[in-house]
C-alpha cells in the first residue's frame, strides 16, 4: 500500500554542474563528465533508499535539463543556434534549440544511467522522459511547421527510447507533461494520444506526470494568478481516464487543486504530490499522512501512490534530502494510520 515515489529530477552536486538553477553549466567535460553524472546517479539511489522509498529513479542526472537532456540525442535539431522563446503558453522565456529537418534519433538516449539504476537497486525503477506535447513547446520549429505534426514525430522517437529503456529493465516509464496544464484543451484533443504513440508497446507501467511547474518565480506568480480554484486537470482527465496509461501524477499538496477532480481518474493509479516543491519549509510526516487521508475520499487505497509535486531539481541538495526523508516518514504514519 501507498508506494511511494519522486516526479523525477533532484538537485546536482556542486561537483557535478551549477546549483539550484534549471539550466546549469555542467563543470566538467568529456569522460570526466561521464563519470561524474554516474557517480552523482548512484549518490541518489542511496538518498531516495535511505529515505525508504519504493520506487527509485536516476534523480535526472545526467541531462542539464529534463527536456533538452532528450532533444540533444535528436538529429535534425540544431542545439549550437539556441533562440528565445516564450514557452508554457508565454508564461516565461527560454534559450531553445530550433528544429532544422526531419527528426531521428542519434542512438541510445539514456542507456548508461538506466543500466546502472538497473543495477543498482532492487527496489522498483522509474525512468523519466519528457512529453511529446512538453518538447514540442520547449523547442522552436523550423521545418515542420505544425504543433502536431511534429509531436508524432517526437513520439515516434521517444517510444524508441521508452522500449529499449524497458529492455534495460526498467519497470516503470514516465513521461512528463507539464504542458498540458498550459494547453489543456489542445492536451484532450490531441496532447494525449501523442503521449500514446509515445508509449505504443509498452509492456511495463506507464506513467504521465502533469503539474503546474517547478518551483521558479514565473511558475509561482502564474499560479498566483489562477484563482481559487484550479481547474485545468478537469478539461483532460477524462481523455487520460479513457487512455492506455496507467499512472498519473498530479500536484496537490498547497495548491487550489480540488480534490474531486481524482475520481475523474477512475482505473489509473493516482501519484499523489504530498511534497511542495515550490518552498523550502520541510514537510511534517502528520502533514504528508493528512494529505494522503484528504486523498483517500476520491482514490481508493490500492491506486494511491503519494510523490512529489513536481521535480527537486532547482533545491539546495539539502532541502531536497530533507523532502525525501519527509515523505518516507509521511508514507509510513500513513500506513500505520491504516493499519
Ligand atoms: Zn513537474
């Protein structure tokens, strides 16, 4: 009962890249980056096992961020011309790369950190790739010409990747979506079929995870911006419902999300974010239990899966130990609750 899990990306070691920013310089090059994206990969399985977690994840490494760590292995990108782009529906600037010709992937994307979660854990394994919809609002388009178009082609891509990441043994891949709570209507019409191109063939679980953002200015003051109540979940829910994906992740501790919006999500399991990522005040176990009790009226028990709001990655590494370890505590009065 309630595995527990994290969205995906944790912070770098100050060793490793730039700390608390969502696109740091790495500080070394060469094979000496190699190795020191792996060593910072195995000092994060330890964390998230330390912290008694039961999925285990790469802690997103080995990319400089969780889209462009994937766009950078694509052909027909060009990654030296980056341009400004508004992105989430203008909601705040970035340095993107431009989309130069018919897409393909170079080879392998992530295999080197997969294996050695692989191997490195007993515990379940996640691994993480970005939507087709998230890329396609996170690169300029130069050739193809059409939203769509070019995220089935993106698709087509990811799924390679999401295969082979199972061959390497991997139980669970997880495509995020942030996107979507960008484009809601433009998620149901066509953002969630991409997302099953992407996934087509897939034998192990599958998991999407849509929240409003990390926890940088822009993404706060957009919230602040949004009412009362959030509502963007209700407008796609019901596509996901209706959708070949098994597992959704959704941002709920401190947000205006209303908790009725989860049984729109009949028959997925529900990651449940009990973690903000949006302030660096620890979370209590009574608080991570509570949010899980809250939970509880719309998910029944055996579908409840409590995660984190959104990736660590822009934290200080101790917050984000901290936010581990309290949502390992929270999980376990939550259990103890019920037993
Ligand atoms: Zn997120």
């Amino acid at each position: 009962m309630f595995e527990s899990t994290i969205a995906g990306s944790l912070p770098k070691p100050s060793w490793l890249a730039e700390t608390e920013k969502l696109w740091p310089k790495w500080k070394a090059e060469g094979p000496e980056l190699q190795q020191a994206k792996l060593d910072a990969t195995l000092l994060w399985i330890k964390a998230q096992e330390d912290a008694g977690l039961d999925v285990i994840g790469d802690g997103e490494q080995s990319r400089q961020h969780f889209v462009h760590g994937f766009v950078e292995q694509v052909e027909g990108i060009d990654f030296e011309h980056k341009v400004e782009m508004g992105i989430r529906d203008d909601r705040y600037k970035a340095m993107v790369p431009q989309v130069v010709g018919p897409l393909r992937l170079k080879g392998r994307v992530h295999a080197s950190e997969a294996r050695l979660l692989r191997a490195s854990t007993k515990k379940k394994t996640k691994f993480t790739l970005p939507g087709p919809m998230t890329i396609v609002d996170t690169v300029a388009d130069r050739f193809y010409g059409d939203r769509i178009k070019l995220a089935f082609a993106f698709a087509e891509l990811l799924n390679q990747e999401a295969l082979a990441l199972q061959a390497d043994g991997i139980d669970i891949v997880q495509f995020d979506e942030p996107a979507f709570n960008a484009y809601i209507d433009q998620a149901a019409d066509w953002g969630v079929q991409a997302l099953e191109r992407a996934a087509q063939g897939l034998t192990c679980t599958t998991a999407v995870h849509i929240c409003y953002g990390y926890g940088i200015k822009a993404n706060i003051d957009w919230k602040n911006s949004l009412g009362e109540e959030w509502r963007q979940y209700e407008r796609f829910f019901p596509a996901l419902a209706a959708s070949s994906i098994q597992q959704v992740s959704l941002e709920f501790i401190h947000s205006h999300v209303p908790p009725e919006l989860m049984s729109l999500l009949k028959g997925k399991d529900v990651m449940l974010g009990v973690i903000d990522v949006a302030s660096s005040q620890i979370e209590t176990p009574e608080e991570v239990a509570d949010t899980i009790d809250r939970a509880l009226q719309f998910v029944p028990r055996e579908r409840l899966r409590p995660c984190t709001n959104c990736g660590l990655a822009p934290m200080s590494r101790a917050v984000a130990i901290a936010k581990l370890e309290a949502l390992g505590r929270g999980v376990a009065l939550a259990r103890q609750r019920l037993a």
